[in-house]
C-alpha cells in the first residue's frame, strides 16, 4: 500500500528507525520504527502497514495501519484500520474501528467542552 | 475419469484455483440479552461508569459506552492467550500456559477499579490453565457491588460450537458474530503471528451450574439465565 500524497507529508520509510522525540507541523507517515514520542498538533499522523510506533502520540488526527504502542491523545479523530494493532489509552473526539482492529486500552471520548474545561 | 473424481471433490471443497470465491463473510446474528437487560438500568447512571470489554475489539461497544459518557477498555484475552511465549510444561511434563506471565501481560488494572466486566464466552474457550487465575484477577479489579456477565454454553450446544465475538446493538440486544481468524488477525500485542489455531477457537469445556458456582465462589451472587440458543448467561456480583 502506498502512502497518501500531500503537499505536506514527511515519510519515514520502513527501513528506517528513530528513536527520540519527533516533532512537527506537517502531516507524517511512517512506515518504519519510531520509539519515543510523536507531537503533530494540528497535523496528521498516519502509521503504515508496516509501522511500529512505540511512543506517546499527540496530533490531530490518527490513522493506524500498523502496530502502535502507547498512549494516544487526538484532537480530531482516530482510524483504526483493520490491520491496526494498538496498545495504549486512546483519548479522542471521534474514532472509528474497522473489524479486525485489535485494541487494548482505554477509549475515553472528550467533546470539545470538556477539554475546555480541563476534564 | 479423473476429472470426474475431480469434479466430484469439488462438491466438498468448494470451486476450484481461478474461480475462487471471496472469503465467507462471518454471519452476525441478533439475539436477546437477559443478562445485558439485566444492567441496563447501570448505563443511565450520571456517574461515568468504568467498563471492561474482554472480547474482541468492538466498535460497537465502544460506541455504546462512549456515547453514554462511560470509559470502556477492551481487551481481547483469547487473543493474548494464543502468544506463543507463554506455553510451557508443569511440575508433571504437560503443555500449559504460564498464568503468571499471562497475568504480568494482561488485566494490569488498579484494583476496584471497574463497576463492569464483561466476560462473554471468554471461560468456554480460554486454556484451563487461565480459567482460574483470569476469573481471580476479575474479582480483584472489580469494585464491591461491580457486576460480571458471563456466558457459557450447555452441553447440547455441542463440542464444535463456534465462538463468537459480541456487538451491543440495543439494551438487550446483541449481535453475535463468528469469529474466523485470519492469518493478519491473529498477531497478538507483541506483533507476533499466530498459528497454533486454524480458524477459530475451540470450545474447551462445558460448565455445568456447579462448575459455575464454583468458579465465581468469591463473589457476592449469581444470577443464571437460560437461553434458547444453548447459553446460559450468568450475572456474578462481586
């Protein structure tokens, strides 16, 4: 499967492995390991097929193809595909679960009032 | 004359390479719930309740307890169960899965921590070995007055009895759906590929009502419900 084409894609290909913290305003694909933690506030983080994401994850929006580890934090949404393997809290909007997912860890919706106020 | 046999086997095995068909698509099923109708009453409650779902990942369910303003967590434990790290052999020689490594693995919850576990047919299919020591760490994190639901076939129900995954369509309505593992399905949370099961999971055992009251003879109280499709479903409280 290729990645998704946008003006403003960073890719990590899956032959790559980085390990830190990654930071960013432009939506990422990766396609390889990341261990560490992910910020993309108002962007899009897309793990591949082939991902392996060992991280604390903060963006926009959330697509998992892959396997990811660790607590997710979503403004907007999270998609889970169904090769999608997740373990982790999962704090969100929106999320939708295509059969086949696995997940295991919390799902906590939060409207946007209730981030207002800190809930 | 070949062909013919040829033909003749096709008749069991299904169309021949080039004229595959799609995979079957699991059926899903809508049943009534006593048990699930049981707690309805529970998903009202102002107070966000804590819900453990231990079957397979259900968007359904999550959307059930999410739009009600309850915490779900899932967790699929046959799944896990199926990690090949944890087989290994007792004090006598015989194939058992490590319950104590399973239990570092999975169930890592506070105690008391949720109002709800649902259990669903996890008992008719886990390994022996994980029965006792699963339902023990269940009483733990359950809080005082949290209540379980269980299901667990008859013996009419039979010893190939598929098993199935759980979709909350309604208060006391669920959709039961089979569950067939594909090869892509059957990694567990270390990314590892299964393949000590070929397309579902067996039904392990069959509990009669003593074997049930024993298992749960920690908790509060039992409440049994026959079904008609060979299931009883069981309400322990903690």
């Amino acid at each position: 499967m290729s990645a998704p084409l946008s003006v403003d894609l960073a890719q990590i290909g899956r032959s790559v492995v980085i390990k830190g913290e990654l930071s960013g305003s432009e939506d990422l694909y990766v396609d390889g390991q990341v261990e560490g933690s992910i910020g993309l506030k108002n962007n899009s983080l897309t793990v591949g097929p082939n991902g392996q994401v060992k991280a604390s994850v903060e963006s926009k929006v959330i697509i998992v193809q892959g396997k990811l580890e660790g607590n997710v934090l979503a403004s907007d949404r999270v998609e889970l595909r169904k090769t999608a393997v997740v373990t982790g809290d999962i704090t969100t909007q929106r999320i939708s679960i295509e059969e086949g997912a696995y997940l295991k860890g919390k799902v906590d919706i939060q409207g946007k009032t209730d981030k207002a106020a800190g809930k | 004359m070949a062909s013919t046999a040829q033909n003749f086997m096709k008749l069991f095995r299904g169309s021949s390479r080039g004229t595959e068909a799609a995979p079957p698509v699991p059926q899903k099923l809508t049943r009534r719930s006593s048990g699930l109708g049981e707690l309805a009453r529970l998903w009202d409650s102002e107070t966000p309740l804590c819900v453990l779902d231990l079957g397979s990942t259900s968007a359904a369910n999550i959307r059930f307890f999410t739009e009600r303003g309850h915490k779900i967590y899932s967790e699929d434990l046959l799944v896990a169960s199926t990690e090949p790290g944890l087989v290994t052999k007792d004090e006598e020689g015989k194939v058992v899965l490590d319950s104590r490594q399973f239990l570092a693995d999975n169930l890592q919850y506070p105690a008391a921590h949720f109002d709800v576990v649902l259990c669903w047919n996890l008992a008719d299919y886990l390994d022996e070995s994980l029965v006792r020591p699963v339902m023990g760490r269940l009483w733990s994190v359950l809080k005082p007055g949290g209540v379980l639901l269980a299901f667990f076939h008859t013996k009419d129900a039979g010893p190939d009895s598929p098993c199935f995954r759980f979709h909350i369509v309604g208060k006391d309505m669920l959709e039961t759906q089979r569950i067939v593992l594909k090869r892509e399905t059957r990694r567990g949370p270390t990314g590892a590929i299964h393949t000590a099961v070929s397309d579902g999971f067996r039904l392990q055992r069959v509990f009669n009502n003593r074997h049930i009251e024993t298992l749960f003879r920690d908790f509060a109280s039992i409440k049994f419900f026959l079904a008609r499709d060979n299931v009883r479903e069981v309400l322990v409280v903690r």
